[in-house]
C-alpha cells in the first residue's frame, strides 16, 4: 500500500499567491489537513497526560477556537476520548488543563422537552459519528436526532445544526459563569451577550461580546438564571445565565447559526461578524478554511513510507500553529487594535497571549524564527505594548500575567528574534525590559520578573535554605536567560561593563554543579551544598523534574559542562546513565505521584522524561562530545516510540506546540538546542523526502538516502554541494534554502563529527 501513496508523488502545483508581504505560498492538490488528527493527545487525564490536548477548531493562531465539551465547564479536561456525552460546542480560549479556560460561552442543540443544565442536556455520541478536521468539525448528538457541524474563521464561526422532524427543535446557549448577559432580539434572529468567566490575569472591565445570527425565525424564546428558566424572557443578567430559541422542524432541517465575539465592544463582534462571515455559506467558510491550513501545513512536504510518521508530522505541525493565540482585532479602518489583558484600554497595536514560554522558548518560537519571521516580528511588537501596558515582559500569559512556571525566558524569545535579523519591532525598549527583568520581580506574581534575583545577582546562584522553591532550576534557567542578555548587549552595542557582566552571568551555572555526586544540585547560602542529596527528588530544587533531567539545562555552554564533568567520555557515559537507570524516583516534595513522573515510569527509556520539557534537548548533547552517533539512535528512538497520531500519542503534556515542536523540527533531521545562537544541531532525519518553502519563497529540499527504521545513521551531508562534516547547520544556510543530501547508513559513521571543530556552539569553546 505504501508504494502507492499518491499524497507522494503528486506534483505539487505552486502558484504564485500574495501572502503577508508577497512571499510565495504553495497552493496544492494535496490536502495536508486530512492527514491531521486534532485529537491525538485527547486520551488523557489529570494523572496521566497522553497530550492533555483537546480538539480545537480553528484557524492557525485565532483569536477563538472551538471545541466539543465532554466535561461540565470550569474543569480543564474539557474533553476526554473516553467520554460518551456531549454537553455542548464551546468557544473556547484554554491553553492548557492546568491554565484553564477564560471568556467561554457555549451553543448546544437539544429537541422535545427542553433540557438546558450541563448534566440534563448531554447528549450520547460516539467517535463513529464524528469528523474532526483542525477546520471542521461534526458529530451526530444520538438523543436529539441532531447533527451538529461548525467551522470557525479567526474570531468567528458558522453552526449547522440538522434538526428532525420536531415541534420543538431548539439552539441553547450558555453564558456560563462569574458573570454573563443575554438578550434575544426575534425580530434580528439575534442572540446578543457577553460573558465574563476567566482563571485569573484579567482587569476589571474584562468582557467577552458575542453575537448570534441564525437564518430561521424564532417561534420560541426563553432565557435562565443559574436552573430557573424564565419562560418569554428575552433578557437575563446575572452569575450564570444563557438564552433558549427554539422552532417547528421538518426532517432534515438545516439551521444556521453565524456567531462572533470581540473582547473590545458589541459593535465590533457584529463587525468581525459580518467582515468574516458576511454572506458566505457554511460550505464556503469551510473552504476558506481548509484552504487556509493546507496553505500552512503545504509550506512543509514530507515524503516517507510510513504514513503514520506523516500523520503525526502533519498532527504535531497542526499543534505548533495553534498558539500564541492573535489577541487583536481590526476596527472599521481595518486599523489593527487590541483589548489589553493588562490594563484594560483598547490600544492600537498587535497583542498575542496563551502561552507559556517555560515550555515554548526551545522549539515552537526558533520555529518561527525560521519559518515565520513576519509573525515573529508581530509578537515581538507585541511583547512591547505588553511591557508598556503593564511595566513587564509576560512569561505565562493568559491572557494576562498569570503565576506559573519559573525563568525569565521572553529574553530567548527576544535574543533569538533580533540576532536572526528579525526587525520591524522597537528592539531597545524590549531591551530595557529584559535587563529590568534581570533586578525585578512582579510585586504579585513571582513568575514574572525573577524571583530570588538578589541572591543570584549576589551569590551567582539562589539558594536552597532561604525558601525559595526550586531554586537550582531557577539559577539554571536565569544563567540562560542572561547569555542571552549577553548576546543582545554585544549586538546592540551597550557598554562594555553592561556586556562583561551578563556574559559572567551567564556561567552562574557552575555555581550549582556538585562535583562530587556529577550532579547539579541545591547550595545554601553558606556555600555548601544540600545534604541529604538524591538526584532523583522531583520537585524541590527543581521544576517538574529532577537533577537527573536538569543538570542537562546548560544550552549556552555544553562544552563548559562537559568539562565539569571530567572530559568528553566523562559526559557520555553521564549522557547513557540517564537511559540505563531504571525509572525511580523520590515524589516526597510533591506528596503524591504528579503525572510528568508517571509518564516518565511508563515508557521504558530509563530515567529519560520526554513528557516534560527540560530535558528534550539532552539527545542532542552527544554531538557535542564527539558521538553524533548516538544523538541520531536516541531521536529515531524517541520519534518511533513516544509519538503516534492517535488520541494517546503524546508521552505527556503537549504544552501549547512545544512538544511537537520538538517532533517537527527532529523529524526534518536538526534541532535548536540554544535559542539565541545561530545553530540548529544535526539528528537524523525521519523522512525520505522534505521540501520546506521559506517565507521569501525558497526552497530548502533535505534527501535521506537509503533512509529506513534500519538506516537512522548519518553516514555523509552534502549541502549545495558541500560536504560538512560539523553537527549543525547554520540560520543563513538553512534560510538561503538549497539541498542537503544525506547518505543514511544502518551502522553508524564513527569518523563524521567527531572532531573538536565539528561540535556546536558553545561560551567555552
């Protein structure tokens, strides 16, 4: 069957289309979007994260998605691939089941006696009778007869309900609560309304609008307050409240709905109503979308022999498109404006929000560096009006700031922006705010800013007795940010004592390497290092994970540790205990067993946690200590293993597109391990064939020759006719595009790569 893959070898028709600023788009045959499963990742739960995904429905980065509820609002497992009931189509903003949801309203259809609580309206339903494309989906709502369609644009949507023969068909919907109006206006087929709901990170004004059209008169009209239903009313305000319309049906029946949202007015969700939707049919607006993510899934053509490779790379690409959600609108000059989640004024200027960049700094934003440096450019001018609007850089925004996660890593957003020639944005005031960052800590939310900044700044390092929780990781992560720093200094031209003294700080790494135990571990302040120590304790001195999974966390200085460590086989053999130690570990800080330790214990890779975020770069390691050999085993291992494109195919939380970013660009054969550098390290590529179109319009064509599951060494690259012996490729080569000829082997090449000239960046090197 895999030899006649037509998705293969079709030809691709480019044609020359206007995109952003004019670059070259491939418009295809080939539907990219049918060969995504938005529910891969949905088998999960709070003790086991096989994604913590849930379908979203939408267009690349909108400022809305869509998805089915299995789950009564409020719990961020909105929905579970085991559950049986649908409670309702939810608009939906959550980035992640921990972050949980804001400014969410739902439509539910529901016939005969009229249910319209969560519980008493869920519907049975079953993934046979179900279709979910990342533009579309529909699912058959077994105890109303109905079937239920939506397709979304960026800030709004088309419903399609299909009704049976009935004399009361009706289209609820659910303001949810802390705080919502609706008011039905028959003689528009209108539902007007706002909801207010939100985890947290919103001022006080904070409003979500939103507007219903729908193409058939209302016969009957009901609104509710919390479980009253108030019979004839057009209007309720309260905590909880939703609004009922209901009509005569015949078999087979189509009601459509046209429904918009905007955080800025009324007036203007009517306004990206009618600018989005206008007079299109559904049919068309699901056109327009899946064109839209062919268009973006088309920028990158892989070919192989495993289309479950292909589904989960066309899947994993999908996640990475998701987020940071675009959280600006266009106002009747088509002037782009935004909400601010900051200090509620409608500003002008674009804003983006729903990410955490403790997770998304590694791969999904150099991601974008590549691929989409307009984009980039437009959150980095985003990420000024936020440190306008607010006085800080976010690091978990959502929308707002919100307390999560440690580091202060926008400052390898912002490095890895402007040293890869990204312009367009006022570099200098995104400057001062990371050197604010570098002294201050948000006087409410010790995530923002630095926590602890006035031991590190003192002692090199923050330590583990003066209360401050996981302070190893947090030393770490701020010796990173400040290399960072560093580069951006020398860059920008600061004086030379600003630049020395990020450049020194950016080696405070050492100041927690214990060598003795060949671990990084918590100092006190005395200098000396905690006692008892296991390198095995989740939690504590670290984050999400354990020394084992963060001594690794040196991207800036590889060479430095390898020589803290004893020399090159000295680092090796450290690299392979992770692998051949059995999975224990100590959850005593936690209480219980958090589900990133669990999903490390499953999956039979040792102590190696792929399903969090700081050790996925640790494979890449190898090259630079001489053993390219060994990254390229460990990558293939890992992407044939841990990743597959059904509802249980991630090993943990996917975490707004960063683990699949690491699949993404792994898969195309590099990986970059130190955002702010110019170097993307060498894998081993998982596909026969990729054609990557850049955003100017060139081609970057990589072959794997005699590539198969056998031959994942890399034995020789040529590159434009070039042989390169080195474990990376530089931004400027990759984005002059080309062709890089790999010759894949099924031993490995123990003489390519190992020379001290071949490893990558590294301060000491």
């Amino acid at each position: 069957m895999m030899k006649n893959l037509l998705f293969f070898s079709t030809m691709i028709v480019l044609v020359l289309n206007g995109y952003a600023q004019g670059y070259v788009i491939p418009k295809s045959s080939i539907d990219y979007a049918a060969y995504v499963n938005p529910l891969m990742g949905t088998d999960s739960e709070f003790s086991l994260s096989n994604g913590n995904t849930y379908p979203a429905i939408a267009r690349p980065w909108g400022m809305n998605f869509w998805t089915p509820m299995t789950a009564n609002f409020g719990d961020g497992w909105t929905y579970k691939y085991r559950d049986y009931q649908i409670k309702g189509f939810k608009q939906t903003h959550q980035p992640s089941p921990w972050i949980n949801d804001y400014a969410a309203f739902a439509l539910m259809a529901v016939t005969g006696d009229l249910q319209f609580q969560e519980e008493k309206r869920a519907s049975w339903y079953s993934h046979k009778a179900e279709e979910v494309r990342p533009y579309y989906y529909s699912v058959y709502l077994a105890d109303y007869d109905t079937k239920v369609e939506i397709t979304p644009t960026e800030r709004a949507a088309a419903f399609k309900f299909t009704f049976p023969k009935n004399e009361q068909s009706f289209v609820l919907l659910d303001g949810f609560k802390k705080g919502s109006m609706v008011k039905i206006i028959p003689e528009e087929r209108k539902i007007i309304g706002y909801c207010r709901n939100n985890s947290g990170g919103v001022p006080e004004n904070f409003h979500n609008y939103f507007v219903a059209e729908f193409d058939k008169d209302f016969e009957i009209v009901h609104t509710w307050i919390d479980s009253t239903l108030l019979r004839g009313k057009t209007f309720a305000e309260d905590d909880h409240v939703g609004a009922v319309v209901g009509f005569k049906t015949e078999a087979g029946e189509e009601v459509n709905v046209k429904v918009a949202s905007s955080f800025i007015s009324p007036e203007q969700a009517q306004l990206n109503l009618d600018r989005e939707l206008g007079n299109k049919t559904f049919a068309q607006i699901k056109d327009d979308g899946k064109n839209e993510w062919n268009k973006e899934l088309g920028r990158i053509k892989v070919e192989g022999d495993n289309i479950d490779h292909i589904r989960t790379f066309y899947s994993t690409l999908y996640r990475v498109l998701l987020f940071p959600r675009k959280f600006y609108e266009l106002d009747r000059d088509h002037k782009i404006v935004h909400y601010s989640p900051y200090n509620g004024e409608v500003r002008p200027g674009y804003m983006f929000t729903d990410n955490g960049f403790w997770d998304t700094f590694r791969a999904v934003f150099p991601f974008f560096t590549l691929m989409y440096p307009e984009l980039n450019s437009q959150i980095m001018e985003g990420l000024v009006n936020t440190y306008e609007e607010s006085g800080w850089l976010p690091e978990w925004a959502s929308p707002g700031h919100r307390g999560c996660m440690i580091g202060s890593n926008s400052a390898s957003l912002i490095a890895d922006s402007y040293l890869k020639g990204i312009k367009g944005y006022d570099i200098e005031k995104l400057y001062e705010a990371i050197v604010k960052n570098s002294a201050n800590v948000h006087h409410e939310i010790n995530s923002v800013g630095r926590y602890g900044h006035e031991y590190y700044n003192t002692l090199g390092y923050i330590p583990y007795d003066v209360d401050i929780n996981e302070n190893t990781a947090r030393t770490l992560e701020y010796a990173y940010a400040d290399f960072c720093l560093w580069k951006l200094a020398e860059t920008l031209g600061r004086p030379q004592e600003e630049i020395d003294l990020y450049k020194s700080r950016a080696q405070n790494y050492k100041n927690v390497f214990d060598k003795e135990s060949g671990w990084m571990r918590g100092r006190n302040e005395d200098g000396t290092f905690q006692s008892p120590f296991n390198p095995f304790k989740w939690g504590d001195a670290f984050t999400e994970g354990n020394s084992v999974h963060y001594t690794w966390s040196v991207f800036q200085d590889v060479e430095g540790l390898i020589g803290l460590m004893g020399g090159k086989n000295a680092f090796v053999s450290k690299l392979d205990t992770v692998f051949n130690l059995p999975p224990i570990f100590d959850n005593s800080y936690y209480g219980f067993t958090i589900h990133e330790i669990r999903e490390m214990q499953i999956v039979g890779m040792g102590n190696y946690a792929h399903g969090n975020q700081p050790i996925q770069h640790m494979l890449y390691l190898y090259n630079y200590a001489g053993q390219p050999w060994k990254t390229q085993e460990k990558v293939r291992e890992v992407m044939n293993k841990l990743y597959t494109p059904n509802p249980d195919g991630y090993c943990g939380d996917e975490d707004n597109g960063q683990t699949s970013a690491w699949y993404v660009f792994s898969s195309l054969g590099f990986y970059p391990v130190c955002p702010g550098t110019d170097q993307y390290v060498i894998g081993a590529p998982l596909f026969n064939k990729v054609t990557v179109i850049l955003e100017d319009g060139k081609e970057l064509c990589i072959e794997a020759n005699n590539n198969s599951e056998e031959n994942m060494y890399v034995n020789h690259i040529n590159f434009n006719g070039k042989s390169i012996d080195r474990n990376y490729y530089t931004h400027k080569e990759l984005q002059n595009g080309g062709k890089i000829t790999i010759e894949m082997s099924s031993t490995p090449n123990k003489e390519r790569g190992v020379s001290k000239k071949a490893a990558p960046y590294s301060m000491s090197k």
